[in-house]
C-alpha cells in the first residue's frame, strides 16, 4: 500500500515542496529511504521506528521504501521525521491517509514520539503561502515562527500522537493567530543606550554620521577607551525595523539556527561580533550544503570585528566583495546559492601591538617595523572599503567621573531617522534602479554624480585631501558620499565646505597612520 505526505526542504535561504512517498510491500523487513537524502534523515528510521512504537502503534514487519521527491535535490536535517512516521502510519492502515493530503508536515521526532523543533520555519511558511494548500504541523516551539506569516494557517502540536489524534477530529484544536505589529512593537527595546557612554564626543558624532548614511567606520584607539562599548550601541541608533527587514532578517537567523527569540522573529537589529579565530567560511558563508555566515546574520544590523588585525587575512579579504556588493555568491558544482549582506562594518584595533602609541601617559615600546607588521595585516584595499576611519582616545578622569548623563541613543536616533528620511525621499524621486538604494553608502557612480556636486572651494578641499593622503579613486567616492551624509544631516540640500571638512577629517588616519 502507497501513501504520500507533504513537507518542505531547505536550500540556501528558499523552501522547496518535498513529496514523501511510502511503499509498504511483502518482503523481508528493511527501511529502503532514496532520494537524495543525508546522513540525519537516513538516520530517521530508527527515530521514527521508536516513536511510532512508543506512540502506541505497530511497526510493519515489511519492507519499506521511502522516497523524498524531487530525487534531484540533496536533501539535509530532521524535518522530515513527522512527515516518514505519518506516511508509514498511513501505508499500514493504522490512520486514514485521505486527511494527510490537506497538510504539510515538520518535525523532528524523539524516541518517545514528542515533536521537537526545527529550522527554516519562517522560510517554508512564505513559501507555503504560495500554494493552494496553507496547512501547516509543527512543534509547538517553532508555532510563533510560522503564525506570523497570515497567509498560513499553522498547527502547533508536541507529538506523534497529538498529530494523529488532530488529523481524525481537526476541528479538536484552532491554528495559532498572532498580531505582527504588536509584538514587533513591544520587542523593539535595547537593553543598552549611548547616554552611558562618557566623553568620545567626536567618535559619538562619527558614528552618528556612520548610521545615517549605512557607511562603514573603523575606530583606533588604546585598550580601553571604548571601541567596544560604542559599536555595541551603534543598534540603537538605527533606524526602526520595517516588518518587511524583521521577516527578512528572521528567515537568515531560522535558517541558520540561531533564532532563540520565544516571539519566533526577532525585533532587533542585529549585531555581530565573531572572535579572530573565525574561518572565511564561518564569517561569509558556504560548507557543503552552504549555510549563512556572520555577514548574513549581521544583516540590516552590525558586524562589529574587534582586534582587526587579529583576524585571518584570508577571511578579511573575503569581505571585500560583500562590502561592495551588500550581498555573497556561493557557488558550488551543482548550484549557486545568493546570501543578503546589507550591514554596517564596525571595526576596531589598538594603533600598536601593545597599544600605548596613542597615550600621552603611557610608553610604547613597540617600534616602528612592528607596529607597521601589525597594521600592515589590513590590506589597502579592504581599509578603502571602510569609509570612515576615527581615534578614540583614552577618556578622562573628568568625564568619567561626570554623573549627568550624556545624550540619548533616542535623541541621535531621532536625527538619524530624520537624515535617512531625507535620502529615501532623494532616490525615490530618482526612479529607475533605485528602488533598493536606503541610505548614501550604496550610491553608484552615476548617482554620486547627480547628488554630490561640489562647488569650488569644496573641490579644492578634496583635492588636497586626496593629493597629500594619496587617497584612491574609491577612498575619494566615500568622502563624496559621506559629504553627503553630513550636508543631509544638517539638513542642507548643497555640500558645502564644512560638510566636506568633516567627512575628510574622517579619513585622516587612512594612509598617513599606516605610513
């Protein structure tokens, strides 16, 4: 007797519809599973063999052959356990196998039959609500994921047996209902905010402009001055999560397994910070069967790299693609898989191996072979990829011990939002291509063109910037850019000299600190 069942198969960032065929014929007893499938799910017969048993129903003492279609699609993980267990049932005449057809399936099941969750729940519910049938069963902990897509109806059930007594009496239970806009209201909050941050007054507006125009920053100062402490609240100060950028950021961390909101999306922007010991492809994605790396789950968020120059050269000039881009292509033999990257680089490193070059206090002993061997890890092309290079002296006693709080995070988000109004209302009017152009950092040329023109004195300013730093072409399109972001924030629609004057001083310490 055949059965069929229904569930869905992950690849790169998309669902695909898996159909699970059943065949229980006469024969000696063996488990035959094809399809493509990897060493979790072929492992799935001795799981759902105990879960059925422990769930009260009989094993076939038959042979079993189990086929996952499409065969041409490797096939990874253990959502298909409930979806296997379901169609054996069914191929036994243990369940009627009429209901099965209106549901799709996801689960991993335990050896006592209880459903435990899965990943890439996010993304087969949008694909799901694609197709005719929008019925979804799954464990009760992956239920929030899939609810707050609407177009699907989502089933939440904790095992084998629940399922089974769902699908002969459906009108038993109703599917999980959740309000988006409400939820994503009450989970948009930090924890930290940048009225704890003292002093850093310059490195506090750098990183303002940094925000308002999505460009990259690198901070170099001495241990302790507060890199660390500034990028982590550079979240903040971002502009609030669309639920179009919420749903898109969610289905990069579902898929990669790291969602552990108990809301089932995340309301936040994200912020990474790998250690230095992290691979290339942990940092930009790929494996096998490729999975996201930091920069993908750094998406519409931060990616904060402490210690810089500790980082394996080989992984950081794998940045310099995405940076450019906003997004990663994988590519193996049988497919190439495309990764969202739009994030914020934030990056950090003491001006010397000991760290004391900056201080008027303390004595460097490094000289000046090692602190360029140090420095020399970052390679040029990468460094003209941050746009906005800053020092962070060590703060003083008298700031520290100041106990009036200093500005907010909601204040400088305030101006943040009001700047990138200003740029969307710009590219909108704009047209064309620009559609997917948010802030001045992802301008392309023929857009710093018609939006950065500079009157005479201001070109002047850049010329002696790019002649006495001997600055790159790239390095020279970033001060346009960030020209832009400071004349947007003073809410000048002309770029005018000061405006100018900032986004250099920004990169004052690009070839000159490295010389």
């Amino acid at each position: 007797m055949i059965s069929k069942t229904y569930s869905f198969g992950l690849l790169g960032l998309d669902a695909y519809p898996v159909e699970i065929e059943t065949d229980v014929a006469s024969g000696l007893p063996a488990v035959n599973l094809v399809g493509l499938a990897d060493t979790a799910i072929k492992e799935s017969k001795e799981r759902v063999r105990s879960a059925i048993k422990n769930s009260g129903f009989q094993w076939p003492t038959q042979r079993i052959t189990i086929n996952l279609a499409p065969s041409d699609i490797k096939k990874e993980g253990a959502c298909f356990d409930l979806a296997i267990a379901l169609g054996i049932l069914a191929a036994t005449g243990q369940i009627n196998k009429d209901p099965l057809k209106n549901y799709s399936f996801l689960g991993e099941l335990s050896l006592d039959g209880q459903l435990r969750p899965v990943h890439g729940v996010l993304t087969i519910g949008l694909t799901l609500a694609k197709f005719p049938i929008k019925n979804l069963v799954l464990p009760e902990e992956n239920a929030k994921e899939a609810a707050i897509i609407p177009e699907i109806s989502a089933w939440p059930l904790k095992s084998l047996k629940e399922v089974v007594q769902f699908l002969v009496d459906p009108g038993s239970r109703q599917p999980l209902k959740l309000e988006i806009s409400q939820i994503l209201k009450n989970n948009a909050n930090y924890t930290l905010d940048f009225s704890e941050v003292k002093g850093q007054y310059f490195a506090k507006r750098a990183l303002e402009v940094a925000v308002s125009g999505g460009h990259n920053i690198l901070m170099i100062g001495p241990p302790g001055s507060g890199k660390t402490m500034l990028a982590k609240r550079i979240p903040t100060i971002m502009p609030s999560l669309s639920l179009a950028e919420t749903l898109e950021i969610t289905k990069i961390h579902s898929v990669a397994g790291t969602l552990l909101n108990r809301d089932g999306f995340i309301g936040t922007r994200p912020f990474r910070s790998p250690h230095h010991s992290i691979s290339d492809i942990a940092l930009i994605g790929g494996g096998s069967i490729p999975k996201p790396g930091e920069i993908s789950l750094a998406h519409y968020g931060v990616l904060f790299l402490d210690e810089l120059p500790e980082f394996n050269r080989k992984a950081l000039e794998a940045l310099r693609q995405p940076l450019e881009d906003n997004l990663i292509c994988i590519s193996r033999v049988k497919r190439t898989l495309i990764f969202p990257a739009c994030f914020i680089l934030a990056a950090a490193l003491n001006p010397c191996p000991c760290g004391n070059y900056f201080s008027p206090e303390k004595i460097c002993y490094c000289n000046p072979a090692k602190i360029r061997n140090y420095l020399g890890k970052i390679s040029g092309p990468l460094l003209d990829r941050i746009d906005l290079h800053i020092e962070t002296p060590q703060v003083k006693y008298r700031e520290l011990s100041d106990n009036q709080d200093a500005e907010s995070s909601r204040a400088i988000k305030q101006r943040v939002e009001n700047a990138r109004a200003i740029q969307q209302r710009r590219f909108s009017a704009a047209g064309g291509n620009t559609a997917r152009i948010f802030c001045n950092a992802q301008m392309p040329n023929k857009l710093i063109k018609e939006y950065c023109v500079l009157d005479k004195e201001a070109r002047e300013l850049v010329r002696m910037a790019i002649e006495e730093l001997a600055l790159s072409a790239r390095a020279y399109d970033k001060i346009l850019k960030v020209s832009r972001t400071v004349s947007d924030l003073a809410g000048s629609e002309e770029i005018r000299a000061e405006h100018v004057a900032e986004a250099i001083q920004y990169r004052s310490l690009d070839r000159a600190f490295l010389t």
